[in-house]
C-alpha cells in the first residue's frame, strides 16, 4: 500500500480530573473568578411572641435580617459590575476551535451526527476556570477563559481563550488546546501573560491521575496565543514532532482524496482537521474515538471517525478507520 507521510504535531495529553466539588478555582489577584448560588435559606416556623421585649428583639432581629438582605444584594451588583466580562459575555460569545466556530449559548455549544443522537460530536461548556487583566495593552481589563469539551467517552478536552473587552462585549482573540484531562489548579494574568498551573501526566500516570505539577506561561503575538514558558512538563516538553502515515487514496471512505501538495492535515491534541482538494468543496474533521494504544515500537494505533460535513442530508456522516502514528522523537 503506497503511504503519504504528512508531517504534523502531536500535543501531550494533559489530563483534566473531574472530581465534582473537588474542580478547583483559586481565589487571588488576577486569578479565577467563581459565581456560586448561595443555597435558598429552609423556611422556620416561630411562634409569635409573647413579651413587648420579645416582639422588639423580633422587629430588631428583621430590620438586621432586612439589612443583611439589602447589603448581600448590593454586594452581588458590585460584584457583577466589578468585571465587564462575566458570563453572559463569555456564555455567548464564538470561540473558533479546530478551524470550528464554536459559538456558545447561555455558556453551552453542542453538536451531534444527528439530531435525534444522545452521543455528541462536540459538548463544550466554560469551565470554572478564569482570570482577568491587560493582554492587549490597551490599559482595559480582558479575560482569559478555559473551556470544556466533553463529547462523550472519557476525553475532557480543555481550551484556554484571550478574550478582549470591547466596550463592554467580549471579542475573542484567540483560542488554543490545553490538552485532555489536565488538572488545572490556577489561572491568573500578570504583565499581559497568561500563566497555567495544575497537574499534567508524568511517564508512569495513567490517564486518571496526572502527578506531575505544572505552569505554562502564554502570550499574544500578533494577536495569537503562544506558548512562551513552561516548567515541570517533562523533559520532552508539551510538544513533540510526530509521523502521521495515512493511506493516500480515498480518505477513510468518503468522497474527498488527497490532492498532493494541495491538500492540508494537522493532527493536535487528539483532533485531525483536513480539507480536499478544491475541486471536490469538501470539508470534513477526523475525531479520534479512543485513546491511542501503544504498540510498544514507537508507534501508535488510533481509531479516528470522519465527519463529512456535506452529508445528502445535510447532517453528519460518520465513518471510521485506523490510523498509525509514528513517533520521530528521540
């Protein structure tokens, strides 16, 4: 079988760790911020009462209740004015991710290969994890956004957002992969950066646990996201070369085949994106349906699924087949 090499990156899986409660949102300067509803108060039952003293301590004790009331509601509008990006800026703005526009609804974005589907192609969410300050140099605060995708299976893939204040509405910058199933600890922004810290995989973790601490630090370059310093991620680093060796004839039976020079592939945290040659008007994704099992050689097997974005029927045709990736790292 004659075999196109195509040379693409292959991210290190970070690992996200969902234990419920146990998701973490540091407090601080700069670091992320949290809204949780205070739960409603049970109703109590109390007895009229039966002195003058007794009905003054109770008006006294509902004048102190009345004013705490007031004082948390004013508290709360502070608090939701203290940021202009808050989440129904960031719940509905359009992240592209993948070359997709992922445009959030009231904080949620999901797709399925068909309506009537209960599994999904993309199911992404903000995560509790956000920060604010300068990342454009414009002296107004911005906000740096993770989110969440969880399309089904065991993958938490996470992407870290810049996302601008424009006069009050969020303009997104730029939006990159963190990885799947990192353990993200603190987000925070300092001198315009964007700093990550949490637990990432080390070489004997499983996909569970990640132990080895972290912190990545991010910049805007012309007006991109880049990865400027990292530590405790190993010695390989968060990215390392790969070989994607794909058959060159039909790609993974649809319609669209790869034209030469003229067509693209990029292979990133678990995400293949293609396009075909012109001709065909063809745009689809290749979505790995599983973890990447080792073959003990340097190389690895996926299964990946196609999605053929130009179905008859104007959903989603799904295929799948398998892929070999062969490392080049020494």
């Amino acid at each position: 079988m004659h075999n196109r090499i195509v040379e693409a990156w292959i991210g290190r899986t970070l690992a996200l760790t969902l234990l419920g409660a146990g998701m973490l949102g540091l407090s601080g300067c700069g670091g992320v911020e949290q809204t949780m509803d205070a739960p409603e108060p049970a109703g109590v039952e109390m007895d009229a009462p039966e002195t003058a003293s007794d009905a003054a301590a109770a008006d006294a004790a509902g004048d102190t209740d009345a004013e705490g009331e007031a004082a948390a509601d004013a508290g709360a509008a502070m608090d939701a004015e203290a940021h202009a990006l808050g989440d129904a800026q960031l719940g509905n703005a359009s992240y592209t991710i993948d070359d997709t526009v992922v445009a959030l609804v009231d904080g949620i974005y999901q797709e399925k290969p068909m309506p009537d589907s209960a599994s999904f192609i993309a199911n992404y969410s903000l995560g509790p994890w956000r920060a604010y300050g300068d990342l454009n140099g414009d002296g107004v605060e911005d906000a740096a956004q993770v989110l969440i995708n969880m399309p089904g299976g065991s993958g938490v893939f996470m992407f870290l957002a810049a996302v601008a204040d424009e006069a009050g509405q969020a303009s997104v910058l730029d939006t990159i992969s963190l990885g799947d199933r990192q353990a993200l600890e603190n987000l925070s922004i300092a001198d315009g950066k964007v700093i990550v810290t949490g637990k990432t995989h080390g070489p004997d973790d499983p996909m569970c646990c990640p132990t080895l601490e972290f912190s990545a630090t991010y910049g805007l370059q012309d007006g991109k996201l880049v990865l400027e310093s990292e530590d405790g991620m190993g010695t390989e680093g968060a990215m390392r070369p790969a070989t994607l060796v794909v058959d060159s004839g039909s790609w993974l039976g649809t319609t669209c085949a790869f034209a030469g020079e003229g067509a693209t592939l990029a292979f990133d945290d678990k995400r293949v994106s293609y396009t075909c040659e012109p001709a065909d008007e063809v745009e689809g994704d290749v979505v790995l349906l599983g973890e990447p099992s080792d073959n003990g050689d340097g190389t690895w097997t996926a299964e990946l699924g196609v999605i053929d974005r130009n179905a008859a029927d104007d959903g989603f045709a799904l295929t799948s087949t398998e892929m070999v990736m062969a490392s080049t790292a020494d």
